[in-house]
C-alpha cells in the first residue's frame, strides 16, 4: 500500500482495481449494517460507520483516490495538497528539460496572486506558510473551489416511507476549519493548527432530516451544503441520502398502492362478512360480498402511499381462504351435506390432456 496506515480499500472490503460501482455497493451494504440507527448505543459500530464514511469518502472522489493510490492517507494529513502539481510535460532535470504544472485552480488574472498568477516562492509560501516574498491571504480568500457531494444511507420504515416522518441522522464529513475559515492560513500567514494547512477538519454532525411521503428503496434525499468541505472558502458539496425501506409484516408496496392478503373461512367467503382490515391508518371496517373466492381482490380507496405530487394509491385486500387443520364428525357431515347440496364442477371449461 502507499503511505500512510489506512487501507481503505480493505475497510470496504474491495480490491484496490474496484470500479466505482463496486465501491458504492460495497459502502451502502456496510453502511446499512453498522448505521448507528440499526445499532443504538453500540460505540463499536458507530466507529466503525464513521470510519467506512472515510473510506468511502475518498475512494468516490477520483482526484482524492487518485492521490491516495498515490500517496496512501499522508496525502489528506498535512498541510501540502499534490494534486495542485500535475506535471503535464517532461521534468527539469540533468538534461536542462523544463517541467510545465498545471496549477489547477490558480489561474492567470482572477486568483488571489494577480494578474500575472504565482510564482513558486508565493505558491510554496502560501501552502507552507514561508517567509520572504510571501503574500499571506486572509481567511477565506483563495480560489474557492466546491466541496464534493456526498452520499450516505438512510433506513426508513414502511410507515415513514408512506407517510413521511422527521428523523435526527448523524452525518460524518469533512466540514470548512472555522479557525481559518477554510483557508488553511491564519491572517499573518501562518499555517493553521488546527486543520493542519487543510482548510478542513473532520466532523461529526447531528441534523434533523424530513423525509418526503412517497419515498421508495433508492430514492434520494438532497442536504444542501452538508457534503464535504470545499477548499479556499469554496462551497460545501450536497448530501445524497439513499433511502432502503424495510420490509413490513403485512403490507406490501405496489407502486403508490399497498397490497394485504386477508385470510378467511370457508364460511364467511361463501355467506359474506364484514371484517376489520388493518390500514396505514388504522383498522378499518371491509364487507366480504357473499360467494367470495380465494383470490378475490377488494379495493379500498386512498388508503395506499402518499404521492410525491399529492393524492394517495389504494389499498388492495386480496382473499385467501383458510380451511381448520382437524374437523370433528359432526363438522365432516355438514361438509359432505353441503358438498352433495352445491354440487358443481369449479373446473369447468379448464383445458385438460
């Protein structure tokens, strides 16, 4: 592994040639296991959810996997950023060849160096905090560059899901140094001790999160400004909260409909009934027309998941009817009687070889 003493790609669990599909469902399967939400109380895995967001972190973000396959952690510890040298031509060297770097953010006329953009000695003096011809930047000036978005799991229930609710979520990220205000230097130019010349301090934050009615597995809830921390007093990026909904006892989702199978006995199929049927709402009263059978489907309006755009699906009340495992004597009479008394044939017109 590079320098540094983190193996990120083993925190995942992944190989360090894993694509990025295979990093993202590697994170939201860890992420769902060690959430502190499905582990209330439990230090260990509260750790070790922060510790896959930090993995994650980097290795979703090209530029920062790109400089960690490159550098291992030592690349986010200090003060000094490599990816602000990309070398596009040859190096100097012995053969008197000039190396030519892209700067990247820094550019000719609107940084905070001029028209005519930095020098090495302002470069390096601004990152290392040097002295000489430094031009020392306030807090929060610089080449404002966006923080990335980031995305993190969040389990809901099925009535959370249908109805909307307001949760409290820990996130983990990398938020702007209030010390330096992101600027990695303190007004006199000299490095920040508290972030390290970063600019960023990672950060554990408590916020309260609503949770749209209608939402489904895979949908996508935006935190503006709670992605990680943007550099040189640039912008947050946005969270992405992936939503998994957890399986229900009874219910089950069909688009913005919900689905109940509803046992009966032979006797309230065939002489009808009025039942209480559980609902999102609460039980409710559902006639049973006489001469039901096993599969018959009733409807039960707006009684279904909200709708994003507004109104409410069905509830769909599907019969299953449920024969007693033992009958007594007089229970087999009655049943033959009856059997003889209805004779018909329910296969009737059924294609047979």
């Amino acid at each position: 592994m590079a320098n540094g003493n983190k193996d990120y790609y083993a925190v995942l669990g992944v190989s360090r040639t894993a694509s990025d599909d295979e990093i993202k469902k590697a994170y939201r399967k860890l992420a769902r296991k060690d959430h502190p939400d499905v582990n209330p109380g439990n230090k260990q895995a509260e750790a070790k959810f922060k510790e896959i967001g930090e993995a994650y972190d980097v290795l979703s973000d090209p530029e920062k996997r790109r400089r960690y396959d490159q550098f291992g952690q030592a690349a986010f510890d200090g003060g000094f950023d490599p990816s602000l040298f990309r070398r596009r031509g040859g190096g100097a060297g012995r053969g008197g060849r000039t190396a030519s770097f892209d700067f990247g953010p820094f550019t000719a006329g609107g940084g905070p160096f001029g028209a005519e953009g930095p020098s090495f000695e302002d470069l390096f003096s601004d990152l290392l905090g040097g002295a000489g011809r430094r031009r020392a930047r306030a807090p929060g000036a610089g080449f404002g560059v966006r923080g990335a978005d980031l995305e993190q799991a969040i389990v809901v229930t099925f009535e959370e899901a249908a109805r909307g609710a307001t949760r409290d979520l820990e996130i983990v990220r990398d938020a702007a140094c209030e010390a330096c205000r992101g600027a990695g230097v303190l007004s006199r130019g000299q490095t920040c001790p508290t972030c390290l010349g970063r600019g960023r301090v990672r950060r554990s934050e408590r916020v309260s999160v609503k949770i749209p009615a209608g939402v489904e597995t895979g949908s996508r809830i935006r935190l503006a400004g709670k992605g990680g921390a943007g550099t040189g007093g640039g912008p947050a990026g946005d969270l992405f909260l992936v939503v998994e909904v957890t399986p229900h006892r009874w219910f089950r989702r069909e688009g913005d409909d919900v689905r109940l199978e509803l046992p009966v006995t032979v006797a309230e199929a065939a002489l009808g009934t009025r039942v209480d049927v559980p609902t999102l709402d609460g039980p409710v009263s559902l006639t049973v027309p006489p001469g039901s059978s096993s599969g018959t489907t009733l409807r039960l309006r707006e009684r279904g998941i909200q709708r994003l755009k507004g109104g409410r699906g069905d509830q769909l009340v599907t019969l299953r009817i449920v024969l007693p495992k033992t009958l007594d004597e007089t229970s087999r009479a009655l049943l033959e009687e009856f059997a003889r008394r209805t004779a018909f044939d329910p296969r009737a017109g059924l294609w047979r070889p």
